[in-house]
C-alpha cells in the first residue's frame, strides 16, 4: 500500500510540520509499506488562472506539476494533507495546488481511501486550518480518519512535546487499520452542506460546469439530497 504526504510549508523536509507528519507516517513505514513525501513549495505548482477549463472536463493549459501530483493522489491508498499556519491559513503554495484541484473537489473520485489533515503553527490558527484541510479531504472523497493541529513555538520542538508525537503516532496506527480494514468514517455535517450547494451549482450552471455536471448526473447525484446514491 501506499501512503502520499502532500506537505505546503517551504521548510520542505526541514520544518515543524514534516517533524509531525513523520511521526504519524512511522506506523505504515513500519508496516512495510510505501511512504511517498511531496512538498508543493518545492514544486512547479502555478496558480489557478480560472479559465474553468476543468469544469467543463478539458485538460487545464497550465502545464507544470499539478497534473502529476493529481495522478500520484488517484495511485495512493492514502494521503496526509498537511502544512504550516500562514496567517491563519494554508500557505500560499499550498492553497495554489487546492484552487489547481478544484474539479477533483467537485468530483469526488478519492472515494475508498483514507485521509488525515495536519496543521502546525506558533500558536493561532492551527485548529481551523487543520479543519480546511479536513474539509478538502472529505470533499475529495475520501475517508477522514482524523485531523491534527500541532503548535511548535520554539522552532522543530512542539509546545505539548512528546503528547502530540504520541497523538500523530496513534492517528499513525488508525490510519493504517483504516487502510487495511477499509473502514468507513461518517461524513461531517459540513459536507452534507457543501454536498447540497455544489449539486445547486452545477444544476444551475450545467453549461459551464460540463464536465461535473456529467460526472454527477451519473451518479444519480443531481436529484439526491444528502447523503447522495452510492460510495460516496
Ligand atoms: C509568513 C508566515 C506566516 C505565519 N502565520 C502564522 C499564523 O497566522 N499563526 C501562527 O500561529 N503561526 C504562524 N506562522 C508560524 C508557522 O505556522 C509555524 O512556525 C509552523 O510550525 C511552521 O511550520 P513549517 O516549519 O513546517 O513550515 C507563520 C509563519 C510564517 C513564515
């Protein structure tokens, strides 16, 4: 199996936010599975231009390394969305890669993997930002098997020492039996909501969101109210 760690923060490998991430990704290391780390700052990840091309289901004319990164999402059996606290929110680099994603938010084929969200921070922001994360990955479509939200004041040493290393090690070993076991996590209540205003998006805008209005209709999704027909 495969693990995928898409990390925002600039300090790549370096930072706070790669320290927690590994801690949590050492139980499926230690189970002998793949662990693939991507940190966008370092990527060519441009930003959204907002043609909407891929609304309507054509190949976005950016060409860098988004399309790569969408691919090694689809080949993973899980992903770690995670990234430091920049003003009370993702970085730049990583809200970049989330705007680029847009049609896979609309179209959720990351259904049957699993996700957890991390933040870190000096001290503000670190529970909402973990909670956007969360979101995008429920709206992705994955299973949410847990959100972390970490604050290192003193840099690369978090304020809680080892009780939030512990804390990512247990999500760690979830993330693992969630994974194997195939286990289903309930949507929140907040996706329920985003669920009912993409379906009156699309419905009303069916002509420039061709491509998700055609992956909904197909689904039976554009007549449902929530929870929608099918693994989702
Ligand atoms: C431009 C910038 C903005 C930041 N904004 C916040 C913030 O709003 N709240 C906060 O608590 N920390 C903020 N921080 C601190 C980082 O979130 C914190 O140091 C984080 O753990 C860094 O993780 P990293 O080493 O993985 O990049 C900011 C840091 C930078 C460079």
């Amino acid at each position: 199996m495969r693990l995928l760690v898409i990390n925002g923060s600039p300090h790549a490998a370096e930072g706070n936010t790669a320290a927690l991430t590994a801690e949590l990704v050492k139980p499926w290391r230690e189970a002998g599975d793949e662990v693939v780390e991507r940190y966008v700052a370092r990527m060519d990840v441009r930003p959204c231009v907002a043609r909407a091309l891929c609304l309507a289901g054509e190949p976005c004319p950016i060409k860098d390394d988004v399309a790569a990164l969408h691919a090694e999402m689809r080949a993973a059996d899980a992903l770690v969305l995670a990234g430091p606290v920049y003003v009370f929110s993702v970085t730049a680099q990583l809200k970049a890669f989330l705007d680029r994603s847009m049609a896979l938010l609309h179209r959720p084929e990351m259904t049957g993997k699993h996700a957890v969200a991390v933040a870190t921070s000096a001290g503000m922001g670190e529970q909402e930002t973990a909670r956007y994360l969360a979101t995008c990955c429920e709206m992705l479509g994955y299973d949410l098997v847990g959100e972390l939200a970490g604050v290192f004041m003193v840099y690369s040493r978090p304020n809680d020492g080892e009780a939030l290393f512990a804390k990512a090690r247990r999500l760690g070993e979830e993330l693992v039996l969630a994974a194997r076991e195939k286990r289903k996590y309930p949507k929140l209540g907040l996706h329920a909501a985003q669920h009912r205003f993409l379906r009156d998006l699309i419905q009303r805008n069916r002509k420039l969101f061709k491509g998700d209005h055609a992956y909904w209709q197909e689904r039976g999704w554009l007549e449902t109210r929530w929870p929608p027909k099918g693994d989702y």
